[in-house]
C-alpha cells in the first residue's frame, strides 16, 4: 500500500469537509483530507457568527482559526489539491487531483456550493473540448488552440502548464486577485481582460468560445473554479433541486460515497455542515467496517 | 396575547434544543424553551470530547457549561418544566407541562433517546389507568389507590401531590439520588423499595401493578420518567426503527412540528444533534413565516 492509498478520503476542507476530518481520525481510520487553496472563505468573511452552538458571538475568521487549529491539533494535515474527478471502482474511489491520484474505499463529498452557474454548451461539451483539468487532459490539445478560463488562481498555473504544449492558449483571468498575478503568467499565453465568456460553441466537438466582444477558435476549453460541480466531479450521481440527492445516512447513490455540507441543500449555515461532516465520516467509517 | 402564548416551543435542552433556541432568537422569534431539572447529563460525564469541531478536547462539563452561557448570553431562559403530552390544534400547539399549559404556532422537539424500556402494560393502559402526569390526570384518582414509579427525582413531587388526592400511594423510588431525597417523602406515601416493576394489569381498566416479589391491587399507575417517548407525548406521531420519523427538512408528519438530536435516530452524537437543532429551527421559523 503505497502512500496514495487510503481508507477515506474528505473532498473539501470547509466546515463540513473539517468535522469530517476529526470524525474520521478519531475512529482511527487512515484519511487523506484534500482541500482548496484557502479553506472556508465564506467563514472568514463573516463579521461575527452568533449560531454556532458553544462561542457567543465570535469572529469569523477567529471561529475559522480555531476549526483549523482543531484540526492540526489532532495531526491531520490539509492538503492542498484541487480535486476534478471521483471515479468509483471496484473496491472504492478513484481520485483524480492536480498532479496525483489518490485512491479511497470510501469518499465524503464536502465541496460546498458553487454560485457559479454553467456556461451555455458547458455541461454538453465536457468530454468533447472541455476539461476541469489542464494536467489532466492537456495531453490531448498538443499543438491545438486552447482557452483557459480562471474563475480560480489555479487557472494562470493551467495555463502556464498549457502554453508548453499547446500552439495557442487564452487566458480569461476571470478571478480577484489574478491581477496581482499577471507576472506570473508565462509570456507566450496571450491574456485577454475585461471580456465574459458567453457559450461554448461546436457543432460536436468545441469549435469557438464566444465572449462579450469577441469569438476565440479554440479545440479545448479550460474552466478552472474552486468547486467544480458534484455531478461533474463524479459520474453518474444523482442530483435533485440542484442539491446531492443524499438519504437519512448521508449516503449517496453511489455506494461508499457520502455528502455532507452546503451541497445537501439549504440551509446553507455552518451547524448544519458540522453537524453532516461528522454524521457521513461516521457512516463511511460504518461502510468501510461492514465490507 | 398572554406570557403563556409563543411562536415556537423548544422541548429538550439538551445540544440539540439548544442550538434550535439560539437560531430561533437569531431569527427573532418569541420562543420558550422548556428543559429538564439538568440539561444534557450526557454531556456532563463526558471526560472529554474530541469531536465537535473548535473545541479540541475538552472536557464534556466544560463544554456543557460553554452551551450553556452562550443560550444565556443570548437572553434565553431554561424554563425547568417537564412536557408531559403535545397536543395539535387548530393554529399551532398545546403543550401541557407539569403545572401549566404553553401555547406555540411550531414545535420543535428535542428530547434526546430515553433508554427506559416501555413496561409490559404501559402502551396498552396509557389513559386507562397509566398517566405521566400526577399534577394533570391526579384528579381522576380522587379516594383511589395509585403507584408512582419514580425513574426521576420529580416522581417523589408527584407522590407527594397525590398523597393529598388519593386513598393510597405507594411509590417505588428508582432514580439514582432517591435515597437522599426520602426524608422529602410524605408520610402517607408508603415506599416500596428493592423491588422492580415487572407489569401493569387488568382487564381493561389498570387493576393491578406486578412486582418481583409481591402484587399491588392499584388503579392508577403514574410514571415519571425523564423523557417521556416522543410518539406518547405527540399523539399521531410517526415512529420508524425507534426513532422520530423525520422529512429531510427535520418536519415530521404533523405540520408544524419538527424533530432534532437523538430522538430522530442515530448515531447519537453532539455535532449531529446542534446540526439538526439548527435546520429544525430555521424550518419551523420558515413554516410560521409561510403561514
């Protein structure tokens, strides 16, 4: 069993994804806990928190601190890896990060929700021209036009990796923040400000990337957010009113895979989340135990 | 509108009835919030606890104690009043505890797991001689012969009211702390101690009550327990595998009223049950605003 091998994996490291974390760890099970750049913005941002049962009015970000500091404090680290893909197989979960895989019996979806709404042609060309993942799928685009459209930072490190292998890649820094980040980007990537994606267009395969005043030809279409859709990341689970479908026990209906958090639905507040985290470690800890 | 009147009732002050209070006064509502002679004894033993995510192990009477300065912080008051049935009616709920009767438009019901096994006879007499309530169903035992059944320190109270009702009270003290108390026991109460309560018989009224070692000729039996089962105390009310029958919204099959924590099933854990306390909470203020 080589260090990529574990019992569960904990996709997201907010609230939800953290609870999970401490859950698991003190049932002893092996996990790996795969979060983003920054964990719980949402959480940071917030000017006090009055509903969390046990701090009285406490800050955010000193409430985020703390969830943190719990969770070193137990000897769990984060690691900081944008997941694009969960594949089930035969005896758990294929994970498909940046520039690893990871491999789970079972997984705890704790990926929040994203306000991002899909472009027009988005969810129809995945697979036939768009890719969540430039390491992943860059191969596929040598010496082809690319676009790259960074909702996240990570997007400019997408696209740096793609100007080595592409004859072409745009860049839409479409995130805060990316313009402290323009020295970063590799020079033959050509960057175009101040415009919006509209559609993605292609009679099969991706032909064209219209934006507000222009239309880029392109072969491949990179979209890098934080979140990437649960039903995106994972083929065949099942959504309902825009939420992970989930039952009593937080499983999914994707055996071994469970949900907690704001992807359940609303409400969207941080007891909730907690309280979910701990009740889907629990019982993919249960799942993995009666296998 | 008299004091008695509420928008919403919390029942338990347990974890879970604690985190609905603070998010039904967040969201600005009129609440009671009726409790138990000591909130979450669960918690209170707990050496330590590991697993609710910002407190990295502390100790359970410490965090106890932590829930509830925040409640109070929060200008809520405990209203020590034992809830001994929840009747629906037109616009909301009558909640009859011990000496008084609460009004509330929602309801959200937090009474934890009891592990008190019902008696054989219990379900089938329940208002054919069985009562959980001295102080409301007393009057019926006028010049009669009755029996407590003390699993709670307030049964020696209810002994102690009746014995200025009836012709005859025993009381079997069965709670831990009993002994301490005996010197608070009426003298017209005769205490029966060392001897377990086997079953309650008659034919169709109670006529009997059956011990280990001898048989009481009674025709009322008055058990007092701590947390009375939630389908006994909301007559109607759905129970699936022993535990509430809940929607995914915390509603359960009586409009307006909503279910949090242990009652609701497994597993039985503090981070569930503030979660939970929560969601039913912001649903059963939801459903008052709908109104």
């Amino acid at each position: 069993m080589n260090e990529t091998n574990y019992e569960i994996a904990i996709i997201g490291c907010g609230p939800a994804g953290l609870s999970a974390a401490i859950n698991t760890k003190v049932r002893g099970k092996k996990l790996v806990l795969l979060g983003s750049e920054f964990c719980t913005p949402k959480l940071h941002k917030a000017p006090h928190v009055n509903n969390y049962l046990g701090f009285h009015s406490i800050g955010g970000e000193e409430l985020r601190q703390k969830f943190l500091g719990h969770v070193k404090a137990m000897g769990i680290e984060i690691l900081r890896s944008r997941v694009t893909g969960i594949i089930p197989q035969d005896d758990g979960f294929a994970i498909q990060a940046r520039d690893k895989i990871f491999y789970a019996r079972a997984v705890v979806l704790a990926t929040g929700v994203s306000v991002a709404k899909l472009l027009p042609g988005e969810e129809e060309k995945l697979g036939l021209g768009v890719s969540y993942c430039a390491t992943c799928d860059g191969g596929l685009y040598r010496n082809r036009t690319v676009a790259v459209l960074a909702y996240s930072p990570e997007g400019i490190e997408e696209a740096n990796y793609l100007a080595g292998i592409c004859r072409k890649v745009y860049l839409l820094p479409l995130c805060k923040g990316s313009q402290e980040m323009r020295s970063k980007i590799h020079e033959q990537v050509e960057v175009i400000a101040d415009q919006k994606p509209l559609s993605i267009e292609g009679d099969n395969l991706v032909s064209a990337l219209k934006l507000s005043h222009r239309t880029l030809e392109v072969e491949g279409v990179f979209i890098i957010r934080d979140a990437v859709l649960p039903d995106k990341l994972v083929p065949g689970l099942e959504i309902e009113n825009g939420a992970v479908k989930i039952n009593r026990d937080l499983s999914t209906n994707i055996p071994g895979l469970y949900a907690a958090g704001d992807n359940t639905g609303q409400p969207y507040q941080l007891a909730k989340a907690v309280g979910e985290g701990q009740v889907a470690a629990l019982n993919a800890v249960k799942y993995i135990d009666n296998k």
